[in-house]
C-alpha cells in the first residue's frame, strides 16, 4: 500500500495507528510505500526512528492516523479532488504546517 492508497481509505484504518513511509530522495510521495504500525503500550515512548528500526526498516514516521483524518475532514470545505488533498497532507507532514 502507498500513501495515496492509504489516505483513500483511511476511515477503514484504526485512528490509534501510525503510517511510516518510504521517502524517495528524501521527499514522500504519494506513491510512497507505507506500513501501518500499531504501538505497544512499551513501544509508544519510544523515538520513531526506533520504531522504524524495529516494525519497518527504511521507512520515516509519516503521520498519525487520526490526525490525516482530521487535516481531511479541515480541507473538506476546499472541494480538492483526492490527489490535492494527498498533496495536502503530504505537504503537512513533511512540514507540520498547512498549505
């Protein structure tokens, strides 16, 4: 699964869990291929790098699931087509702002 393939289908998946993604050169993509990582209790302390290192390796946290559907539910009123709004989110992970 890829991020934009995620994001279309992000009120199947569980608000408590976390996308980690793949960068390509040093940027995510909407192609970007993520797994979905649900924390131990133990696990939600720890660093994301170490997170990474442990469920999936080569991949950066992304975002929270709840908060991407939060940022989807704020863009709502902006009438973007799915690959803006991919866009959107990409850009508020990489940057922790909107655009």
């Amino acid at each position: 699964m890829n991020i934009k393939e995620a994001i279309k289908q992000i009120n199947e998946l569980d608000e408590n869990d976390t996308i980690y993604a793949q960068k390509i050169n040093g940027k995510f993509f909407p192609e970007s291929e993520i797994t979905i990582v649900k924390y131990s209790d133990d696990e939600a302390e720890w660093p994301t790098k170490k997170i990474s290192e442990k469920h999936c390796k080569g991949k950066e946290y992304f975002l929270d699931i709840y908060p991407i559907k939060d940022l989807i539910q704020n863009y709502s009123y902006m009438n973007l087509n799915s690959s803006e709004t991919v866009n959107k989110i990409i850009y508020y992970a990489e940057n922790d702002a909107y655009n």
